[in-house]
C-alpha cells in the first residue's frame, strides 16, 4: 500500500516536472520568435514541410470523412423524412467536432512525428551541439521556425479538411442518394452559425496547432540523444498530442456549446 | 606549467572538476593553452578529451573550478557573450556534425551566412576557397550521406575554419584519413597557426603525428594532467608513464580497461555454485 502511494507520488512529481520543464522550453521558444522576421526564408521552408507536405492526408481523410457522414446521417435523417437538413448535418459535425479534431491527430501522425524525429536527430548527431558551437542558437534557427510553422498550418488544415468534408457530403447525398441541391446548400446555410460554428471551430483548431506544435517540438528537443530515445520520443508525440487534443476537445465544447 | 604570463594564454583552466553523473572526469585539473601555437592532448580513450573541449567550448558546466578564454570566464559570461566567444572559435567534432539536409557547399557556407551579410559571389569564393585546402571542391554538390566518413571530417573541416576563426580545436582530425589526407591536413594545421596565427588545440591519439606537428603535449589520465612539455622533452621523459603512452606498451601504469571488478572473479561470479 505504501509502495503504491509512494509510486503515486513519484509518478505526478516526474509529470509536474516534464511540464514544467516543457513550460520553460516554451517560454524559450516565444522568446525565439522575434528573431524570426529577420528571417522569413527559414519560416517558408518549415510551412511547406510541415504545411504543405500534409495537404494530401487532410485533403483526401476530409474527403472520407465528409462521404462516410453522408451516408451515415442520410440513412439516419430518411427515416424522419428530414433528408433535406443533411448539409446541416455534415457541415456542423465537421466545422465544430471532426474538422479540428481529426485533423490535429493526422497532424501529429504525419508532420508533429516527423518534427519530433528531425529535431531529435538533430540532437543525437550533434548537429544542434554543433550549431551552439558556431553561435548560432538553435531555438532561433531550428525550433522556432518549425513550431511557428505547425502552430500556422494547423488551423488552415483544419479549415481545408472541413471544407473537402461538406463537398465529399454532398457529393454522397446530393450526388448518389439524390438529396435536393438546393435544400443542401441553403440548410446549410441558415442553420451554420459564423460566430457559433466556425469561429468556434477556428478556435480549437488554433488551440490544438498550438498544443501539437509545443508537444512536437519539445519532445524532438528533449530527446534522449541516442537511435532508441528518438523512436521513443517519436511515440510520445503522437500519443500525448492525441490526448491533450481529445482532453481540450472536451473542454473548450463544454466552455463553447455548454450553456445552448 | 607557468612559464607563460596570462596574455600569451588563449585558454586558462584551474582546478577544474567535472562528473559525468556519479563518474569523475576531471579531479582539480590545470591547464594552459598558449596563444598561437598547436597544443596537443594526449590521453587514453575515455579519459575526458573530448568533454575537455566541450568544457573549453562552454557546452558543458564544471562542477568546480574556472575556464577562460581570452581571459574570460566561459561560464560566467552572458549568453550574449558566450556566442561572441564562440565565434572566436570553432570545435571540429569528433563525429563531424553536418547538417544532412544541407549540401557540402551550404554546411561550409553555413557560418559565413549565419555571421556575415558577405554577396553571394564573394562567399562562393571563399567556400570553395575552404573546400580546396581539403581537397573537396569538386564534391561541393553532395550530400552528407553520400560522403564516406574521412570525407565528412574533412568538410566539417572546412566549415570549422570558414569563418577564421582565432582558435579551433581538433577532436581526432587524423581518424580515418588515409596517410596522404593525414599529411595534409597536417601542413594545413601548421599552416594556419604560422601565418594566421590561429591557437590549435589538437586531441588526437597518432604519437607520431602529434610529436612531429604540436608546439605543447599534455597528457592527462585520470582526471590529471600526467605530462607537460615540448614534444622533445616528452620524448625524453623518464615518467613510465609517458614512456608507456608514447610506446604503446600494453603493459605499465596505464590502464587499458575500463575500471571494473577484478576480471577472474567476474567470470567466476557467472559459475552457479
Ligand atoms: N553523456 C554522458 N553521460 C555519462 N557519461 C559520459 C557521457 N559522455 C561521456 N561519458 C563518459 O565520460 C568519459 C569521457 O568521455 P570522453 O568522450 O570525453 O572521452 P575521450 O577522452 O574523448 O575518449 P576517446 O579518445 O575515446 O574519444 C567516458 O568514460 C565516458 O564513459
Ligand atoms: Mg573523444
């Protein structure tokens, strides 16, 4: 029993701990960033291979998405006889739940894993040391472009993969199932929100790209220096991003969406 | 070892203490690099040469005991500071440490771009000027990952003197040249500290080499300095230990194992009774 608690104690000051120490890190990071409108050139390349790179996965996971709700929310609506609200249907999931959520977690399997393991590379071949040695501070030069890079991306990925979601929707329910044009696109239109729906989902997706990228990056930077502790740190990423990201959904839909 | 008076000193050290956690590197360790000449550190594989430059560098912390270069505490300077002592001098790693997402041309031309607005023209002249001194110009456009490994040391080579620097230290620059590379590297050490003056700090294991090039040998083992002196006088010492180093007798008072328990009983220990 005692082991317990004293296992107990043990495990939250280790996670205090990391949490500070990636506070500080952040705090490093910030502090890095100015440094960076000198240097738009090494912000441009990060954004095509954080961005850019991921457009494909979030292009055609969006498409699925969006297809596999119109089934789904046609089979369910027909037998209401409320086919017509299928637009609505598909754009609130997308634009408030599945746009920024899904598209934080392929984020961090495609472009947050791969930050880790470059950076963490960096680190174990002595690159990062070797930067320091030639004064130069690789917080400016590696780490801030590239989280600066994620935390931009993401938002803009969860958009795309909202709006490729309502139009593989429609192509579905309009399109196969032989919903009205018509009554998909002005549904859509009276019953989705500006402020409520979309600035909301911005939100989140500006939160999530925020978390992934600090997580992303700090892991890379704290990686044990040697082949097995980048695969680790690797891992750590995409599972820690995945719950930080389903842990805030819940909270900011109960802070946005709670008191409807 | 005081024979030099402080501002011939590139790099001080007094009663340095370091420890790779519970493993004491160095125990209350002084050291002189004199200004503009090649210093050789000499010492069996695992004693602390290359976390010494890395201490020299400011990478990593003493536990006790000063650093100074160019009269300056390394780490007691602002970050500020620091980096403008960095680049006052350059450390050619062990390993190399390319960038491997940059071609041969931008590693060399990385310093010249992160510290000088040079025009591009003038800073492909210089790059490729560094590149020839090591005998790659023609390998400029490669990667890292297509250069063998002497390759890769010779361009970090050329990148650790890009930006001409007042002292670079040398982790083991003749590993893995072939005997031709060796020589010329050698001729290029000796070179940039007669006509530019330039302090060499050379850690490197070739006897022959070091005693033929190097103006000072240290040796040091166990945490300590154990020999000083030109590498004639070196030649001459009595100490069984220098003796024992310089002729690579396996026997003597250098250990050639890593401290461990007495070997018979550790194979004994695996026996089940
Ligand atoms: N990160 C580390 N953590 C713990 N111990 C370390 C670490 N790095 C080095 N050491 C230990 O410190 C000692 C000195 O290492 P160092 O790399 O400075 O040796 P060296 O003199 O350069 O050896 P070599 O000639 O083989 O390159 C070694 O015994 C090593 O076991
Ligand atoms: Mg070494």
């Amino acid at each position: 029993m005692i082991d317990w608690f004293q296992n107990l104690g043990r495990t939250s000051l280790a996670i205090f701990e990391r949490l500070g120490c990636s506070g500080l890190f952040l705090l490093r990071v910030l502090a890095a960033l100015p440094a960076l409108a000198t240097r738009p050139r090494l912000l441009i390349i990060q954004l095509y291979s954080v961005g850019v790179l991921s457009m494909m996965l979030i292009v055609i996971s969006g498409l699925n998405v969006g297809m596999v709700l119109g089934l789904q929310g046609y089979n369910t609506l027909v037998d209401f006889g409320a086919e017509d609200s299928l637009g609505q249907v598909v754009a609130l999931s997308l634009v408030r739940e599945l746009g920024p959520v899904v598209a934080a977690l392929l984020f961090a399997g495609r472009a947050g894993s791969a930050l880790t393991a470059e950076i963490g590379l960096m680190k174990a071949t002595e690159q990062l040391a070797g930067m320091e040695m030639m004064a130069v501070d690789p917080m400016k030069r590696v780490i801030a472009p590239r989280f600066i890079a994620a935390v931009l991306s993401m938002p803009l990925l969860a958009t795309m993969f909202s709006a490729v979601g309502v139009l593989g929707g429609y192509f579905v329910g309009v399109g196969l199932l032989g919903v009205d044009s018509g009554a998909f696109w002005s549904q859509m239109q009276s019953k989705v929100d500006f402020y409520d729906d979309i600035v909301n989902g911005l939100v989140k997706s500006v939160v999530f790209g925020f978390v992934a990228a600090w997580i992303a990056v700090f892991e890379g930077y704290d990686a044990v220096p040697t082949t097995e502790g980048v695969s680790r740190a690797t891992t750590r990423t995409v599972v820690h991003t995945a719950f930080a990201v389903l842990g805030l959904d819940f909270i900011l839909t109960a802070l946005m969406f709670g008191s409807d | 070892m005081s024979q030099h008076d402080d501002s011939a000193l590139m790099v001080k050290i007094r009663d340095l203490r370091f420890a790779h956690g519970a493993r004491t590197i160095f125990d209350g360790m002084d050291f002189d690099i004199p200004r503009g000449k090649i210093t050789a550190i000499m010492g069996p594989s695992g004693t602390g040469k290359t976390t010494l430059l890395r201490l020299i560098g400011g990478q990593l912390a003493p536990l006790a005991g000063s650093v100074l270069v160019e009269g300056e505490n390394i780490h007691g300077v602002s970050r500020d500071n620091l980096y403008r002592l960095r680049k006052r001098m350059s450390l050619l790693f062990q390993t190399g440490a390319l960038f491997t997402d940059l071609t041969v041309f931008e590693n060399v031309a990385f310093p010249l771009r992160e510290h000088t607005r040079l025009p591009e023209s003038m800073l492909r002249d210089l790059v490729l000027m560094k590149l020839q001194v090591v005998g790659l110009r023609g390998a400029r456009d490669l990667m890292p990952a297509e250069l063998s490994g002497g390759m890769a040391r010779r361009v970090a080579l050329a990148r650790a003197i890009a930006l001409d620097p007042a002292m670079i230290m040398y982790d083991e620059p003749f590993t893995g040249q072939d005997p031709i590379t060796v020589g010329v590297i050698m001729q290029l050490i000796r070179m940039l500290t007669d006509t530019l003056g330039i302090t060499s700090i050379i850690v490197s294991h070739d006897v022959h080499e070091l005693s033929m090039i190097s103006d000072y040998m240290y040796m040091i083992a166990g945490g300590k300095v154990v020999g000083y002196g030109t590498p004639q006088e070196l030649g001459h010492s009595e100490s069984g230990w220098i003796r024992q180093f310089l002729g690579g007798l396996p026997d003597g008072p250098v250990p050639f194992h890593y401290p461990a328990v007495d070997y018979a009983q550790d194979l004994l220990a695996g026996v089940t009774p």
